[in-house]
C-alpha cells in the first residue's frame, strides 16, 4: 500500500470518527452545527500548511532542465 492509499484511509477513518461523534447522543444536528466551526478551521489550517511544499513542487518543476520527465503524472 503506497503512501497516497494510506492518507486516503486515514481521512475515511477521521470522517468516520466525526460522523460517528455527530450521531451519539441526541439531537445529531445540534451537534454537527456545534461541530461546524472547528471543522472549518481545521480544514483552512490543514489547506494553509500543505500550500507551501504544493507550491515550492509546482515552481521547482516548472523551472526543471529535465522536461523528459512530465511532472503532471
């Protein structure tokens, strides 16, 4: 299993654990609507950090001096 497969899982099992958080107890939606805010801070935090090393790659790779080896795949 590559590293790709084992991010991938590794989200479905954190979706699995909000979800799973969400439904116990009572009232589901009153505690996805509490849930809403961190989540969205989590995801702008999460986005922020990766866009550094995603956009260092992209301008690496433009200025690459081997353009036999596509970057796009």
């Amino acid at each position: 299993m590559g590293r790709d497969q084992v991010a991938l899982l590794s989200l479905y099992v954190l979706a699995g654990f909000v979800l799973a958080h969400c439904m116990a107890g009572g009232q589901p939606l009153a505690r996805l609507r509490a849930s809403i805010k961190p989540l969205a801070a989590a995801t702008v935090s999460a986005s922020v950090i990766a866009a550094g090393p995603i956009i260092m790659t992209m301008l690496l790779a433009a200025r690459s001096n081997r353009p036999e080896i596509s970057f796009a795949s």
